[in-house]
C-alpha cells in the first residue's frame, strides 16, 4: 500500500508541475478530498480522491516535510525537495485542520534553479538598472509586494546573485520560510 501513495503523490506533483501549477490545495470534503492546482491566479479543481487514500497522501507528504504526522489539531509548515523529471523542485506546504477533523494541505511548488539575471527578468530594461543602482546603495530597504506567484521571490534572488557576484558582498538571508535553499557558490560564482 506504501508503494501506491507514494506514487499517487509523485503522479500528482509530476501533473502539477506539468500544467505549470503554483499550488496544489487538497481539501477535505464529506466524503472525499478535493485536489486543485493553483495556476495564474486561477484555482482549478482537478480530482477528487476517496478519504482514506487523501488522509495517507497528507501524511506522506507530512513525512517528507518532517512534521508531526500525528497532528492534525494544529497548523504546520514544512518543506521537501524532490526531483521530477530530472529538474529539482522545492515543495512547501502548510496544512490546516478543518471542521471535518480531517486537515487541508496546500503545496507550494517552486523550481530549484539557479537565479537568473535581472535583466533577462525585467520587463523594462530601465527598471532593472534601478534595481541594480539601488543595491548599491551602502544601506536602504527594498520592499517586494504583490500576489502570489508574481515574481517576487525570483526578482529577489536575482538581486542576491547580482550582490554577491556583481558587488562582491557577503549575503546572509532571514527567511521564514526559506524560499530557495541553493547557496551561491562564491568559489565560482558563474554557477
């Protein structure tokens, strides 16, 4: 039976993945879960799957987060890496408890990769010579905002590769959660 769920959830994280997915929220119902994929700010649902077979997929991915898998009165964060087609990905989820004493989970998907530059991600090629300007300043803060899967933490880490190669800075991050866990690699920063 092991076997079967932990197929069942790399089938559905290798589908998300391939339709491009941000989220994938998995939600209980009366007599099922519901399974949806979050994509351009559009939440689709995709399946539904029996409750026994919900209840294990979230205590896999429970376990590959390293959570407590017995609770299920409680909120918990956790993440996990795996690679899907041969490209690593980095999975956060958040689980909830519902009113059905069953829990949510929501899964965070985001390509493992290495930071572009900014300017192959700006849309104005002005705007990506502010930024840089910007983090030369000796002190300051920049804020990022917008929602959901927007391009704020790949801008953000686009700027921590251009410090740290371009300006030649030490980098440290404060993170909760960490979004991407890859360090740059200052004994050869083209990586």
């Amino acid at each position: 039976m092991q076997e079967i769920i932990e197929r069942r959830c790399a089938d559905l994280l290798s589908q998300a993945v391939e339709c491009a997915t941000t989220d994938i929220h998995i939600k209980p119902e009366q007599d099922s879960y519901s399974i949806s994929f979050r994509s351009f700010q559009a939440l689709k649902q995709v399946t539904k799957i029996p409750l026994e077979l919900g209840n294990r997929m979230i205590a896999y991915f429970k376990y590959l987060s390293l959570l407590d898998m017995s609770e299920k009165r409680k909120p918990q964060t956790g993440s996990f890496q795996l690679p899907i087609e041969n490209h690593p990905y980095y999975f956060r989820i958040s689980t909830l408890p519902s009113v059905l004493t069953k829990e949510s989970i929501v899964i965070r998907i985001m390509a493992d990769d290495v930071a572009d530059s900014i300017h192959s991600l700006a849309a104005f090629r002005d705007s990506a010579f502010l930024l840089e300007k910007l983090s030369e300043a000796p002190q300051g803060l920049l804020l990022f905002t917008g929602p959901t899967g927007c391009g704020k933490s790949t801008t953000l880490y686009s700027l921590l590769k251009h410090c740290a190669e371009q300006l030649n800075r030490n980098i440290i991050t404060l993170e909760d959660p960490v979004e991407r866990k890859k360090p740059v690699d200052f004994a050869n920063p083209s990586q």
